[in-house]
C-alpha cells in the first residue's frame, strides 16, 4: 500500500483546498478524493504523476514518503539540516497555523501541540509560532505579506518588553485573531490593529506576548 492517500490528504489541508477544489484542478470527483484518502482506492499513475508535478514534489516522494509541511511547501530547496550554509543555526521544529484552519474553532489556537511542526533555523531559544499569512488575516495598512509569506512569531516575555513598542506583534486567543501593531505606555500595552480595533494590556496580565520576529517568501 502506497503513500499517496495520505499525501493526497495532507497537500489538499496544507494548500487549504476542499477535496472538490482539490478534485476539480486533476478533473477528479470529490468522490475520488474521498477514496484516495480512505484509502479505498489509489490514483491511477497517470493521475499521480499530474498531482506531482502540479505541486512540485517528486513522483517517488509522493508515493512512498509520509511528506513533511516543509516538503509540501516546497521548502526543502532551501533549508536542508545538513546544508554547510546553515553554519551553526539549529533547525526548529515550530507550530504551524495553516490557512484552511485560521478561523476554524478556537480549540486550533490554544492546542499548539496539536498543529503540524515546520522545520526552520533560527537561533533563538524562545518559542515560535508560524502562520501560513493569507489576506483573509486582518492587519494594518501598513503590514505586507503576500500570500506565499510564512509569518514567524516569537513569544516575547516580560523581561523583554521594551522590545515590542511600534513592533508588528499577534492578538492570539480563542476570542480574538489579527495582526497588530505594539505601543508602550507606562504600564499598558496596547496592540492595535487600526484606528477602532485595538486589545489593551497591564502590566502582569499576561505572561508573554507574540512579536513579530521575520517572514520567509519563496522566491
């Protein structure tokens, strides 16, 4: 038993795409989807050499690989552990909010540990989280990000406040999701998102606070 269902089901959540949009770009059925993924049939090979080169992974990964995210996001190219461009930086494994899942139920943001991992070097010890960036986010005017940005967020203590004033940093809760903009007065700590919506904070409420710490962009 090949791979490809498996493979098949995790490229059409990563890629956010329902099993009839994931369908109708091979001119399948989402009842072939379905079989795919249940494992109650296989692609003929013609069907999977289609889905392979449409993503960009190779025929024999698709088959017989349990693909990782980076795989699918076609992020091996560029980060490998083994690479001597890496020199010291240590590759993380960081949660990874995709887009089909950003405004599903608040359960998907407060179980990090549920959310698939992405492999990255990065240097910090502190936490990571990484959003797949899709314009249905809500930002401020002055945030870019196109819709290939992977988006990490780096959790951001109390020692470390000074650190967030005029920082991009994310409003992340089972009551509220955007993308905002950090100020510091005194004791108060607002995270705006525009000139109606912003969360304010004191001193001691919370624990840490998400900041904005880089994006990554194919090219």
């Amino acid at each position: 038993m090949s791979n490809v269902g498996n493979n098949i089901k995790k490229l059409r959540k990563v890629k956010g795409m329902s099993q009839q949009a994931f369908g109708d770009v091979f001119n399948l059925t989402r009842g072939n989807i379905s079989s795919y993924e249940e494992m109650r049939a296989e692609p003929k090979i013609e069907i999977v050499l289609k889905i392979a080169n449409y993503f960009g992974i190779p025929v024999q990964h698709l088959i017989e690989k349990n693909l990782s995210v980076n795989e699918i996001l076609n992020f091996n190219d560029y980060f490998q552990p083994n690479s001597p461009v890496i020199g010291r930086k240590r590759f993380v494994q960081i949660p990874l909010l995709e887009r089909d899942v950003l405004f599903e139920a608040s359960s998907h943001f407060v179980k990090l540990d549920e959310l698939p991992v992405i492999e990255f070097p990065l240097q910090s010890r502190n936490r990571f989280i990484a959003i797949e960036y899709s314009d249905i986010i809500p930002v401020p005017n002055d945030f870019f990000a196109n819709s290939q940005s992977i988006l990490f967020f780096e959790e951001v203590d109390v020692q470390s406040l000074h650190t967030l004033d005029n920082a991009f940093g994310l409003c992340f809760s089972d009551q509220e999701f955007f993308i905002g903009k950090y100020s510091l007065e005194d004791k108060e700590i607002s995270l705006s998102l525009n000139a109606w919506k912003k969360v304010d904070f004191t001193l001691g409420e919370k624990e840490f606070f998400w900041k904005l710490y880089g994006k990554f962009d194919r090219v």
